[in-house]
C-alpha cells in the first residue's frame, strides 16, 4: 500500500479497535532476521510491514516485486497523528531517555492539540518492570502506541506484549522522538530525493557506522539471492 492507503488502512484499525502491530522495515532489520530467529518472528508475525528503508524499496524492485512507494516510519507517525488531531485520537509515548521523550510530548502536544497524550515514559526499564509498563499504557487506553527502544528490543518488547497491550495501532518509531525534540535533525529534502538519508544520520552520529556496515552486505544478498530475499525475510 502506499501512504494514503496505510492510513486509510490503520484508521479503519482504531475506528474498529482491531490491534496491528506496524514494523517499519528497513534493510537493517531484514538482515538481523537472518542472523536472528526471534527477531525474525518479530517481523514474521508482524500485522503490517510498511517500506521504510530505500534499500527494502530497491529490493522489492529488483527481484519483480516492486512496491507503491517508500513509507517512511517517522512520516506515517505524522500521519496517524494528524488524523488523531482531527477525531480526538488517545496516544501513549513509549521510549528513549526522559529529557528527549518530556521534551518530544511537549513539543507533539503543541503540533497536534486535538490529540489526548495519556502518557508517556522513558524507555529505559528492566524486564522485571515490563509488568508495571504494560499495566500503565493498558489503562490508559491509548488509540496509538509509539515505542522509540533499540531496534532488537522495541521489536521484540511490542511482540512479546500485544495482546496484552490491545492497543488498535502500535508501532516503534527508532530515532523519530530525537528528531522531534531537537537532538537530531531530519534529513533535508535533496537526501531524502537522492535516497541518502542513512548518511545525512550517519554524520549526525559517527558511532553509527558499524551499523551502516550492513548496508552493502544487504545489497550483495539482494544480487546473490535474488528472490529468496524477500521470501525468507
């Protein structure tokens, strides 16, 4: 699906409380499933897996299964937001350190004012704590979760507790609360266009570049395998 659709898709999911759980995939993701079995059924087990990485939109292309377009985790977010202004949407924010999520929520607050924010906290908080967690954001009741963790937990953490949770939309959005508090800027628009989004963050945060090693190893799958990669992905 593209954007329109997505939304269009999800909005009917709150309007008729059915609970999705949205994995925003990207090429780093795909390749930990490979080498990880209980990421893997994170992302298997997924309701919906929107396009968000450029290279998972190259791919799809390559092996003969092109997709509409790129859905971008951190767009989609302000889309679900922007409907939740106009219907009076509840939503929970769930993730990164207390000063970057407070000042993220005070900032969506002031974007989005139709919206009902029933809480937020930080994500920083042991297995033990998941209990506690859990109870909060279920009384609550929010329309939409947004959880920002490190990407095997944030995964893994929504997997473990959505049918506990019965949240009608809930979705990890990685790095998109620094970007809204300030911490970290979004790539420009010609990034975006040229598909560098990845190095615009990249020199944002050099410590990332192990990660971004994966890169062309994903790539050389996609050429090896061919079609397998998106099968078994």
């Amino acid at each position: 699906m593209n954007m329109e659709e997505t939304v269009r898709y999800l909005v009917d999911a709150v309007e008729n409380r059915r609970s999705h759980r949205i994995v925003t995939g990207n090429p780093i993701m795909l390749m930990a499933g490979f080498e990880d079995r209980e990421f893997q059924r994170a992302l298997k087990t997924a309701d919906l897996v929107v396009p968000d990485g450029a290279g998972v939109v190259w791919a799809a292309r390559h092996v003969g299964e092109p997709v509409k377009e790129r859905v971008t985790g951190f767009d989609l977010m302000h889309e679900l937001l922007r409907e939740g202004d106009l219907r009076g949407w509840k939503v929970y924010l769930l993730g990164t350190t207390e000063e970057i999520i407070s000042t993220a929520h005070a900032n969506l607050q002031k974007l989005y004012p139709g919206v009902r924010f029933v809480g937020y906290r930080d994500g920083y908080f042991t297995d033990k704590e998941d209990g506690a967690v859990v109870a909060a954001i279920r009384e609550a009741a929010p329309d939409l979760l947004f959880v920002a963790r490190s990407m095997s937990t944030q995964e893994a953490w929504l997997a473990k507790y959505q049918s506990t949770l019965q949240v009608p939309v809930m979705m990890g959005v990685g790095g998109s609360f620094d970007v809204i508090a300030g911490k970290l800027k979004r790539a420009p628009k010609l990034f975006q266009k040229m598909r560098l989004e990845w190095f615009y963050r990249l020199l944002q945060e050099p410590s990332r570049y192990r990660r971004m090693l994966v890169l062309p190893k994903f790539a050389l799958k996609v050429m090896r395998d061919g079609d397998k990669v998106l099968k078994q992905g």
